[in-house]
C-alpha cells in the first residue's frame, strides 16, 4: 500500500456556535487563547486542528481535543492573491488541557547544509 492511499484532503472544520461567556475577564483566568485557520482532524472527530498561519512556508499547527474548546471568536479572514479566502479564529483553550504542537521539517544531514 503507497503512501499516497493514507493522504487525503483535510476538510476545512465548519465552525460550531458557541455561547459567548458572560465574563471574558474569567475566560482569561481559566483558559488560554490561540489563533489560525481550523481543520477537521483526518481520522479523529474529536479532535482540532489550527493551522497558525496557513501561507507561510514555516507553517506548523496545533491539535486540541474539541471538548477542551471553550469558546471560539471568528477573527477577519484571510485572502490570497487568487482570491480564495481562509477563515480565521481564537480558539480559548483550558488550561492544563494537553495539546500538541506539529512543525514540519526537512531531514538531511548537517554536512549538506
């Protein structure tokens, strides 16, 4: 089996309507912001994906449980120079949930560098 049967399109997460807290001054206490572009996990609905900045070229991402999102505040989108437009959000996270944090990089030795 190629590696090109496991890699598939992910799909861009549709935004879920969350109630904003009545005291925004508490959701700084209790959870931590982070802002980008939201995916569907490929293989995991409980899961997030953020893509932190989705036309860079040192682009990484953050993962997070869905349940560990408290609430979500769409941000302005972005447009590329072909007009296709990226939504954008600040996700507020718990605290002390577990995240992960992915960035890309080319393996080769030092020497060649």
């Amino acid at each position: 089996m190629s590696i090109t049967e496991h890699l598939q399109e992910i799909k861009k997460l549709e935004i879920q309507a969350y109630e904003k807290p009545k005291d925004t001054r508490s959701l700084k206490l209790t959870h931590v912001p982070f802002s980008g572009s939201p995916r569907k996990h490929p293989y995991d609905p409980d899961r997030v994906i953020l893509i932190v900045d989705p036309y860079s070229t040192n682009i990484f991402y953050y993962e997070f449980l869905a349940d560990d999102i408290s609430y979500v505040e769409e941000l302005p989108s972005l447009v590329n120079e072909n007009g296709e437009t990226i939504t954008m959000v600040r996700l507020w996270v718990k605290k002390m949930s577990v995240g992960l944090r992915c960035t890309p990089f080319l393996v080769q030795d030092i020497s060649s560098v």
